[in-house]
C-alpha cells in the first residue's frame, strides 16, 4: 500500500495520495454509502481495507473516485490546502489539511539508515500512516447511522499566492459562494491524526453530531491518547485553536495567512453536487 521508502517528493506525494483515497474509502465503505460491488480488497498488517473503484453499476461511486482524482491534480501540483468531504445539511463533514515543505529534508549522510536530519523516517512515515487510519476504522465503527437519504460534496480550498485564478482541477468548478458552512445540530469535532513525510504535512478532523457520536470519544481516548476531542472551527491550526468554544458555523474562507488582510477570499472549487437516495 505504501512505498517502501519515501525519500524524495515524488514518493510522498504517492503516500499521501494513497492515504486520502484509502481514507475517504473508508469513510464511504463504514458509513454504508455504497454496495460492497464498488469496493476492492486490500490488506495493511491485519486490517482489511475496502477500496473505491470504478465501478460503472454504481454511479454514485464513480462520481467520488473522480472527485478524488481531481484533488490529485491540485495535490501534485502543491495547490490544495484543504479536502472537505460533507453530507449536503452538514452534519457530518470530514476535512483533510495540506501543508507542503518549501525546502527538501536532507538525508543523514552518516547513519546507514534511511533518517531525515529532522528526525523523520520511512519507518516512521508509514506507522504514523497506520495509526491514522486504524483511528479513523475505529471512529467510523462507533458513529451513529447517517439518514436514508443524503447528498454528498466535496470543496477544494487552495493556496491563493500559488494557485493561478482560472485553474481548476478535473471535474470541479469554481464555487460560488465561498463563505461559511452551517452544521445542523450541535457538532462535535475530532482530531484524528496527522503524518508528516518531510515533503507533505497531512492532518484529518472529523465533525459531526453530537448524538451521533456514542461511544466514539471513550473508545478513541482510550485506545488512542493522542486523539483529541473538541468543539472547533475547521480551517484553522492548533495554535489557534486554543480557548475554542462549540460552534455552528464551520468557516471556509478564513486561514492563518489571511489575518492581516481578512477581506480576502480563498479560492474555493467543488464538484456537482451527488445525491444518494434510499441508501440500505
């Protein structure tokens, strides 16, 4: 599932890819949103990983793993910042941060091991990799059903110096209106976990309702101490995060680099909208 090394920027962003489409696979795969046909089988260490494919019976997974390839594009080309993948009323929304390091990691010239100078290794990389998504198993087991019917989106939000104004990825299009998301009910966010290569930083939260969560928080605090739980904006780091209270409005267009100038926009794009009817 993973590169046996991840050395150089072209490996990370294979691992870093891979680990999105597995995720959202997962996402899709334990919340019931589409028959075991669209998925194939994969093993990492003892879990068993359902993976999307293009399964042509089932237009409402071809539509993601379109969506998901179109996030590769931007991915690749170091422009996506943030992956937010929601049920149409918001009342549950899974978000994946980008970070890309401006300056290659040097290689530790000295150890016959394959060590960054900072401290980061292959070995490294991928049990940070198995961790996320054995959290991420565990807290799809223990949330609550979603509704019969549901309509599923995807926004690309991007890094505006770096992002030329007319691109837009395979299968997206310019949002048009860019601004604050509304969650219906009282939501309840969750950290899940992060990996950095070296060349990308990728950080996965989760928010959702506050009843559906049922025994997710034990469950993740227990098993997974680093797992925190809070009630958080979204487009955010931790840093400010800090004295947070519950929210209602999961803010879009507002990042770190856009206090100084907080009229500006960030560029956003999102795919058709996908309506899932009648889901058993």
């Amino acid at each position: 599932l993973f590169p046996n090394k991840i050395a150089t920027e072209q490996q990370s962003v294979v691992l870093v890819k891979r680990l999105l489409a597995i995720s959202v696979s997962c996402i899709t795969y334990m919340r019931g949103l589409f028959p075991e046909s669209s998925y194939g089988t994969r093993y990492l260490d003892d879990l068993c990983l359902k993976i999307l494919r293009e399964d042509k019976s089932c237009l409402g997974s071809l539509q993601i793993v379109k969506w998901i390839q179109g996030c590769f594009d931007a991915l690749e080309r170091q422009y996506v910042s943030f992956f937010t993948f929601f049920n149409g009323t918001v009342t549950e929304l899974y978000q994946f941060k980008f970070k890309y390091k401006k300056e290659v990691p040097q290689m530790d010239i000295i150890s016959n091991q394959m060590n960054f100078v900072n401290g980061v290794c292959s070995e490294d990389i991928k049990q940070a990799s198995r961790l996320l998504i054995r959290k991420l198993y565990l807290l799809m087991q223990n949330l609550g059903p979603l509704p019969d019917d549901i309509t599923l989106t995807m926004k690309l939000l991007y890094y505006n110096d770096v992002t030329p104004k007319d691109y837009q990825p395979p299968g997206f299009k310019e949002d048009g209106s860019p601004g604050d998301l509304f969650f219906d009910g009282d939501p309840v966010s969750l950290r899940v976990g992060s990996v950095s290569t070296g060349f990308h930083l990728m950080k996965v939260r989760v928010t959702t309702e506050k009843k559906r969560m049922g025994t997710a928080e034990s469950n993740l605090i227990q098993k997974n101490a680093p797992t925190e739980i809070s009630h958080q904006g979204l487009d955010c780091d931790e840093e400010e995060e800090e004295g947070s209270t519950k929210i209602n409005c999961l803010n879009l267009a507002f990042s770190q680099e856009e206090v100084i100038e907080p009229k500006k926009k960030r560029k956003v794009s999102e795919p058709e909208k996908l309506l899932l009817e009648g889901r058993k």
